[in-house]
C-alpha cells in the first residue's frame, strides 16, 4: 500500500537529492585512491554532473524554474 508521503514529490527529490550527494562523495573520496590522472578527472567531471542533477532535482522541488512552474 502506498502512503501519503509516497506520493508527495518532495519525499522522492529529497530522496534522491541524498542519493546523488552520496555518489559525489564516494566519487570524490575515490579520487585520491587512483594514480591515473584520466580517471582521477572522470571521476571529479561524475561528480559534477551529479552535482548538476542533485541540482535540477532541489529546483523543481522549489519550483524556482520556469520549467518546474
């Protein structure tokens, strides 16, 4: 059965706000476990684009786009 906070957008976009914060660390952490630069790059550029999205997801949650409106 699904409850009321199942159904409200911001349990979700919190949820996954958390979710993509927790990959960006676990990216960032890894950085300084690996030797090769091009793969200490991707993981920091992961990070970011992660970042972009944990973004989008806090503005549709604030509706403070003109997409989210």
């Amino acid at each position: 059965m699904v409850n009321a906070a199942d159904r409200d957008p911001r349990h979700h976009t919190q949820k996954m706000q958390v979710r993509l914060q927790e990959m960006m660390d676990h990216l960032r952490e890894d950085i300084v476990d690996v030797d090769e630069p091009q793969l200490k790059a991707m993981f920091e550029t992961a990070a970011e684009v992660l970042g972009g999205l944990k973004k989008a997801f806090g503005d549709y949650e604030k509706k403070n786009e003109p997409a989210w409106k």
